[in-house]
C-alpha cells in the first residue's frame, strides 16, 4: 500500500484532497497549505481536520471565551484555563481538579456508548493534573419526555452514565435530569467528574526535555471513535440525523480503573515530565498539544503504536478517539520504572518517540515521514472566526408575551392541582428512576447526594475537611434573556452550594448552543459569556475551564441556549454540612429572601399553560452571595436543621421535595398571595428549618436578608391556611410515579451489559 509521504506531497501539489469531507472550509485549507508551504499529506491533513475542528479549536468561541481570562485573580486558582482541567486551593495543603464537558452528539447516535465515553473522557482529563478522581455528576436533557426517542436515547444514556461511572467506583452525587421539544435529536449528555491532590502533584500537559521519550499506554488504537466527538460535535443534523456517521467510541470502564491506578503509582513516583489524556482527535491532539505546550520538538514512530486492527491507515491511527489511552513524557532513566508499572497493573505501555529540539512534530510510518508540522498551528493556532451576530428577531415579542397575565388559581382546589401538576411533571419529578442505577456512595466518602441539592465529599477523614458540587442550567430563562440566564444558572448553582453550608469557591461551565454560522446563535452564545464572566466578577469566582458544544442543531432548529454552570464550594468540616429534608417535627420553617412576581419561564408557566415568554425572574448577585454567607454561617454555627434553595418550581416544589425527603409535614400560613408565594421563581431564595428561629431572624437581620416565617414542621400532610391539606402520600404517589410510567424499569430497557464492546488489549 502506497503512503502519501512528506517527499511525495512536495512532489504533487496539484493532487486533490478530501478537505471538505473533512469538515475544513476552503479558506482553512489554503492556511494549511500556505502554513506548511506545500500541499498537506493525508495524515496531516486527517489531523489538521480534526484539531481545527470547532469541538477541539473552540475557533468560533475563543473571541468570547477570553473574558473569563480576564476576570480578576484569585488566590484560590492554582491552574487556570488552557490546561486539561483548572485546579484550586481548598485549604490544608489539598488541591482539587474539576471540569464538565460535553459528549452531546455521540450520545445520539449511540446512547450507551456516547453517554459511557464521556464519563470516561471527563475522567481522564482529571487524571492528567495528577489527582485521583473522587466523584462524577451529569447534567442530561432530552426531548419531550413521552416521545419515541426519547424513549430509545435516555435510557442508554443512564445506563452508559452510570455502567461506566459504577465500574471506576466513583460515585455520582448529582446533576440535573430535565426534558424539553428543543433537544428532540440534540439530547445533552454533560459529565462533570472531580479529583483531589496535594499541591505539589499537580501535573501539566507539556513535552519538554530533548530525548525525553514519549510513551503511549492504556487500551489499544482501534477503528472505533475514528473522526468520533471531533467531527460529530462540529455539524449541524438534519432531520434524519448526522450526515457523517463516524464510529462513535467504546468504553471499557475496567482499562480505565487499571489505568487510573497506574497513573497515580506513576505520579507518586515522580516518574512523568509531562501527560496528556487521548481524548477528542485522539493522538493527533495528544502528541501536538505535548509538543505545543512544551519545547516545541517531537518525533514519533506510528509503527509502535500498538493496534486493535492492523488494517487502519496512518491517518486513521492518528485520527482515533479509541478510550482509556494515555501519553506521558519520560526522562530516558526512568523509563524502565515507568513501564513496570505499566506491566505491573497490566496497562500496555510503548515508547513512540521522542521529545526533539527544534519546533516540529514530525511522524514516520514504515520508515518514511508522513508528518513534518509546526504543532503550534496544529494545536493552539487554529483558525479563530469573529462571528456576525443579531439578535433574534422573535425575541422582543416572547419577552412581551408576559407570563404574569396567564390565568391563576382562584381556590384552594386549583391551586392543589396545579401544584401536583408541576410536581409531577417530568421536570419535577422524582428522580430515582436514574439516580437509582448510579452508585452514589462507594468509596465511603458521599457525604451529600441526590436528591440533596449539591453533592458533598469528604476528602480528608482527620479533619473531616470536604467539597461540594453542583451542576445547574434552566435553558428557559436564558432563550428569554441569555445574558441574565447565564447568570441565573451560576446563581443557582453557586446558592446550591451555599445550602449545603460550603463556601463557593470556583466555576466550571458547558456552554450548549445551537450552530455559530447562525448569527442569532452567535448572539445568545455572546451575551450568555458576558453574563456569566460579568457575573463571576461580582460574585468573586474564577472560572477553572469547560467546555464548549456548538451546533446542537436540527436543520435550522437550535437548541434552546444551555449555559450548565458548576460551581464548587468547601466545608471545612462536613459534619456541619447541612441536609435539605426536613427530619425533625416541631422546627419553624422560614423563607430566607424576597419573594415577588416573577414568572416569566417559570415551571408553572411551561406545565400548566404550555408557555415561555415573559423576562425571567431579576438578578440580585450581591444579595445571592450575602445569602450565601449567611447560609454558610447558619450551617457553621448549627443554627439550621435544613436548607433548601429556591428555583424551579419556586416554594411549592421546595416544600413538597422537603417534606417528601423524609415524610415529615408541615403546617404553613403565607401572608402573600398564596398563588404568587407558591410559584414565584424568584432567585436568591432559600427556606430551611430550626429550633432556634429567634437567632436564625436575628442573623439574616443583621445581614440584610428579609425572614418570612412561614409555619412548623410536623404531620404528614402539607396544610396551607386552610387552602389544602396536601397528604404526603398524595404527593409522593404524584412525584414518584412519572419516570417509571414513561421509561418502565431500567432492567427492562436497557440491559446490563452493552452490545458492541470490544477488548481493550
């Protein structure tokens, strides 16, 4: 078989090459071109396609993305943006690494599969800064709930989610399940995984040290995932789906569990200059993301690249996203150290090359050079496009369609109703079903998980010192007004957080959006940047890093934009972690923050009227974190016996998940109307329950937080004023029925073993 070589592509420059099936636009092809001097060879071309590519280059949304560089230094942020995943100080000489990303469209085409490598993906990306990852959430949308396909992707998605996470043993203490027509054939499978360090194991992705070796090792390169999430997150579907169907990649979950002990025998021994995960554009990415980031030479032998499949091209060796692979640098003396721990967690290892002086990444195939690149233009000096942005034209007319004139419950009967229609809607709705098939407390250190609004580990088990985590995203309030939505997104995590008693320290994000060619996408994906970096600053958070996924699209149909935003906070002590059920009868229930009326893309809006219009409810960022200090203080000081945030769904969804959590009732009296205190999105809200009301009122006071009492615990029912009397068995029956009548049993959907796996070795 006859290979296109460097010498060769010197030879013909008039040959014609596959650069639009590639995904490159003209222009693009002509800088490689102009860039190398000559026509790329097929390899080069393969990898300049995929690294270009938007998933990879982030080349429509760089121009925005450089505002969260620009966000005032915290002494916190040990790794900001640019690396694997950002890295923060949580006290006590522990680091913690944490990052969401996307896995959308594989997830698609392949539920199980796309859902599984991703988690594995995310996984790994925490393993390359040098820590052990400790925990996972996900934050999944679909369609509508009782649609077909719906019916076919999420439960391979949840399956996948939680076949992959189970089998590392980590658990998963969170994240988001919610359903909308926008994401019939864009689902959204977002991972968020988090690892905990010593500052000083921190490592970085860089190649750096002439004849250091570069060292390939994990799972073998397969013909599965070859142009995977670098081409299937870079196209718009249309109706019948991608138009390119690459082979979407296969986890093996037991590789990788081997992977990460060898990784982290590796690190203790000091034994690494420098790692990089496989990822997205697989080796392409790997090998020029070292190189870029580090001296700038690399040479690499393709023959030593161990195979699954001795047919594969050179260009699709470099192309596969093939799971579970590592590439680390090696100081030539340590080599043989590094691969007998290789050998000893049977984790296949190969020396492929070596780090080069110079600034090129060349690669040899059967001992001629197929590559002779500057891997800066390959990794880091893409193509960056400023986009033409307008603002929709239909949104003046949705945010003058005012919510607050759609008619209201008059009586106690309807008001019944329409609380049990929110609760039991697929959004509200009890989440078992999922979180059900997740092992939410392996390894012994879940401190918090679902249902509880953020997740809480414990990562040391002598000072009790920990973290918290949540993952939040209401696409509703930010297709009204993506500038304000984005900064409800954080406001809810970040208030999440606050609950828990933690203290927020640090943001991740996955911005979901439609296709940038469309100039109305480009706008909410603008404005949803600004806001969120806007409102970074005023609360006091860097952003560590995440992910960006463009062209959620069917056709000319975008996704609603989903801004998912995480944020983590850190107790000190997670004994003091406070629950958001309520346990004990007797404690009086307040309502922390103003309540007004607001219900623009609210809950009730959507499931009883079918409606989004209207502003969503107004931003309050210095209220938001003085609530969340004060809430940080009433956990510290033992004042509260539970905490629970305000958001969808408003105080109706609230009280029911409260008293639901542990069957314990309440009886209430609002002094507002009763219609407006029930359903009212209003942000930076929160109600919890103690035995010590008079101190509780005493501290919100002194911090300028408005105390609505709103009754006592006890019973077993919700009794309001005399409006209803809502029996706990009534609402759980209509909480806890609606996942299982759309999705039967997860034993009876999705079996437990995967169709299509292959071995990794």
């Amino acid at each position: 078989m006859s290979v296109d070589t460097v010498e060769i592509a010197a030879k013909t420059p008039d040959d014609e090459q596959p650069w639009a099936e590639l995904g490159l636009k003209s222009d693009e092809y002509l800088r490689i071109r102009d860039i190398l001097g000559r026509r790329p060879t097929t390899a080069e071309l393969a990898m300049y396609s995929v690294m270009w590519s938007e998933h990879c280059s982030y080349k429509s949304s760089k121009v925005h993305l450089r505002q969260f560089g620009d966000l005032p230094h915290s002494e916190a942020l040990l790794v900001g943006i640019g690396e694997n995943a950002g890295v923060v100080d949580v006290g006590d000489g522990y680091a913690v690494t944490f990052k969401v990303e996307s896995h959308n469209h594989p997830s698609y085409v392949e539920p199980y599969q796309g859902a599984a490598t991703g988690v594995g993906g995310i996984v790994r990306d925490i393993l390359t800064m040098g820590a052990r990852p400790i925990a996972v959430m996900d934050s999944l949308r679909f369609g509508r709930a009782d649609a077909p396909d719906t019916a076919r992707v999420l439960p391979g998605v949840v399956a996948g989610v939680g076949g992959y996470g189970n089998c590392l043993g980590l658990p998963n203490i969170g994240g988001e399940l919610l359903f909308d027509d926008c994401y019939a054939g864009n689902p959204l499978v977002n991972a968020l995984c988090v690892g905990v360090m010593r500052h000083e194991d921190v490592r970085l992705a860089k190649a750096e040290g002439v004849g250091n070796k570069v060292i390939l090792f994990g799972a073998r390169t397969g013909g599965d995932g070859i142009g995977g999430v670098s081409v299937l997150a870079s196209e718009t579907f249309d109706e019948h789906g991608p138009a390119k169907r690459p082979s979407v990649q296969v986890g093996d979950p037991f590789t990788e569990k081997l992977l990460i002990e060898a990784c982290l025998e590796i690190f203790a021994a000091d034994l690494v200059t420098g790692i990089q995960d496989l990822g997205g554009a697989g080796l392409s990415c790997a090998t020029s993301e070292l190189a870029s980031a580090g001296t700038g030479g690399m040479h690499v032998d393709l023959d030593a690249v161990p195979l699954r499949d001795s047919t594969l091209t050179p260009a699709e060796i470099l192309m596969s996203e093939s799971q579970e692979r590592m590439c680390a640098i090696v100081e030539p003396a340590k080599v043989e150290a590094f691969l007998a721990v290789c050998r000893k967690w049977d984790v296949l290892a190969t020396v492929i090359g070596e780090v080069t002086a110079g600034d090129r990444l060349t690669v040899d195939w059967h001992g001629e050079q197929i590559v002779d690149v500057p891997p800066r233009t390959v990794a880091h000096e893409g193509p960056v496009y400023d986009r033409p942005m307008r603002r929709p034209a239909d949104l003046d007319a949705l945010q003058a369609d005012d919510a607050a004139t759609l008619p209201r419950p008059t009586t106690g009967a309807e008001l019944q109703a329409h609380w049990l229609a929110v609760l039991a809607s697929p959004d509200g709705a009890d989440k078992t079903w999922v979180t059900e098939q997740y092992d939410r407390y392996v390894r012994g250190n879940t401190v918090l998980a679902q249902p509880e609004d953020a997740g809480v580990v414990r990562i040391d088990e002598e000072t009790h010192r920990g973290i918290a985590l949540s993952l939040d995203g209401n696409a509703r309030y930010a297709r009204l007004d993506p500038y304000a939505g984005a900064q409800l997104n954080l406001a809810e995590a970040y208030r999440n957080v606050a609950v828990s008693g933690a203290t927020p320290l640090a943001v991740t994000n996955c911005l979901n959006f439609g296709s940038p060619e469309e100039p109305e996408v480009m706008w909410q994906f603008a404005e949803a940047v600004r806001g969120l970096a806007d409102a970074c600053r005023e609360l006091g958070l860097p952003v560590t890093g995440g992910n960006v996924s463009l062209y959620n699209q069917t056709g000319d149909v975008p996704i609603n934009p989903t801004p998912v935003i995480g944020v983590l906070g850190v107790h000190e002590d997670v004994r003091r972690r406070v629950p958001s059920g309520w346990r004990t009868a007797g404690e009086t229930v307040l309502l922390l923050g103003a309540t007004r009326e607001e219900f623009g893309g609210s809950a009730w809006a959507s499931v009883v009227h079918g409606h989004l219009g209207g502003r969503p409810p107004a931003v309050d960022l210095p209220a938001e974190r003085t609530l969340g200090e004060l809430l940080a203080a009433l956990g510290r000081d033992g004042l509260v016996g539970s905490a629970h945030d305000l958001a969808d769904g408003g105080l109706a969804q609230t009280l029911a998940e409260s008293a639901l959590r542990h069957g314990v009732g309440a009886t209430l009296h609002l002094e507002a109307d009763p219609f407006t205190a029930l359903f009212s999105e209003s942000a930076a809200r929160a109600v919890v329950t103690t035995a010590d009301p008079a101190a509780v009122r005493a501290a919100a006071e002194a911090a300028g937080v408005p105390v609505t009492e709103l009754g006592t615990t006890g019973g077993d029912a919700l009794v309001l004023d005399g409006l209803l009397d809502l029996g706990l068995a009534e609402l759980r029956a209509a909480w806890t029925a609606t996942l299982p009548a759309l999705f039967g049993t997860p034993e009876a959907t999705v079996g437990a073993v995967p169709t299509g796996a292959v071995p990794s070795s």
